[in-house]
C-alpha cells in the first residue's frame, strides 16, 4: 500500500517544478536584465555604445569572467592546486 501512495505524493511535486516555456523565458529575461545592471555601466565606461551588440558581448564575458573566477580551478575538472595535477589523493609523483 505505501508503494502505491509514493507515486500519489510524489506526482504534485513533480508539476510543481515544471515551467512553461513562458516562464523559461521570463526568467532568461529577467537574468539578462541583472546581468546588464551589474556589467552595463563598466561596459559603457569601456566605450560601447549602450544596447549595442558589442556592449551585450562585453556584459557576457564580463559575466563569465567573474563566473570562473568565483569557481576557481576546480570548476575546469579538477585541475589545479587540489586537483589530481596538484598532488591530491595519491600524491603529487603519481
């Protein structure tokens, strides 16, 4: 009977976590709006043009640049001081 009554529990969860391709989009938009907030005025201090294709490049390698930065080495596979290159679990001769 309890195995039964898992799917029952589990099922509304499961709708609750879908979106629809609007909401996708929506919040897509709303990233890309914080994400022009944040970088839009260093990008313009650079010399693009506001809500030019060139500005909008510059927002995203701006973005992405902090991304890996904030991830460090360990976000590139491991390699790095802690990862298997940098001696890890076996040591740095094997």
């Amino acid at each position: 009977m309890r195995i039964r009554a898992l799917p029952i529990l589990v099922l509304p969860l499961l709708l609750a976590a879908c979106s629809t391709p609007q909401q996708r989009a929506e919040r897509l938009q709303a990233e890309m709006a914080d994400l022009m907030a944040i970088y839009g005025p260093a990008c313009t201090r650079l010399g693009y043009a506001p809500n030019s294709d060139p500005w909008r490049e510059c927002v995203l390698q701006l973005s992405t640049r902090d991304e890996v930065r904030r991830y460090g080495p360990s976000y590139h596979g491991g390699y790095g001081p802690r990862g298997w290159r940098g001696g890890g679990f076996w040591g740095p001769y094997w």
